[in-house]
C-alpha cells in the first residue's frame, strides 16, 4: 500500500501539533522543520481544516492547532482525508450479468482484507502515532 506525499506531510503536521495539543503553532514553522514548501503545507491545512481535525486562526498570533485531543483523532480518518479511502474493490451484488465469476474468490478475499484494515485503522489515534504505540496484532 502506498501512501500520498500529502497524507505523509499531513502525519508529521499532525504529530508536530499532538506533541503541544493546546499551543497554536505557525505553519510556516512546520514547512521549515519539515523542509517541505510553504505553499504545498498551506494545501494541506485546507484538507484538514475542511475535515476538522485542525483549527486554524490568522492575525499576527495565528496559526494551526488540533480541533479535538490527539486520542479523539482517529488515523482512519486522517488516512481518509487524503487517500479517499480503502476500498481495493466492490463485492458483487448482482451475479446475473458477472462475465467474471471465476475471480469471486479473489474479490471477496480483496474486500474481507480492506474492512479489517479499515477496522484496525480505526483503533489507532494520533496519539497512539505520536507516542509509537500501536499493535500490530489486535486483541480479540
């Protein structure tokens, strides 16, 4: 699975503003520690704002700051905002017209492995991210 150059981007802003949830911090701050343009940050701000995961303020003391507390972020939904999201494929409803019947097994091994994906994306918070904790095996 690849990920997007914004969603990586988007990451490190994320887990920049998780390490000081309360301080409002400048994007251009971010851009400069990150070495990423100013212009491309600025684009993904816009994302996250647009799904509120961030808040931001202009004016001289203006900036960016999480909209809600690292562990009510959930990756899912950072993933989401910038990669549409996980589907591989669409299980088949109507079979009548299926040229493809051979490959069901296929499709619908596909689809079982992108809902326990998107299940275990939605148990990690951006708080886990930050603080690297996260497994890889979940419990049942």
């Amino acid at each position: 699975m690849k990920i997007s150059a914004k969603l990586d981007y988007a990451l490190r802003l994320l887990v920049k503003l998780a390490e000081s949830p309360e301080k409002v911090i400048h994007t251009s701050e971010i851009a400069n520690e990150e070495k990423v343009s100013l212009k491309f940050l600025q684009t993904i701000v816009k994302e996250l704002k647009d799904k509120e995961i961030i808040d931001t303020f202009f004016g001289p003391h203006g900036g960016i700051i999480l909209a809600r507390p690292p562990e009510d972020i959930r990756f899912l939904e950072i993933y989401e905002a910038f990669q549409n999201d996980l589907r591989v494929v669409e299980p088949c409803v109507e079979f009548s017209d299926c040229g493809h019947l051979q490959a069901c097994g296929i499709q619908k091994i596909l689809h079982q492995g992108q809902l326990k994906m998107r299940d275990y994306f939605q148990t990690i918070t951006l708080a886990d991210i930050k603080n690297k904790h996260w497994s890889l095996v979940t419990e049942k």
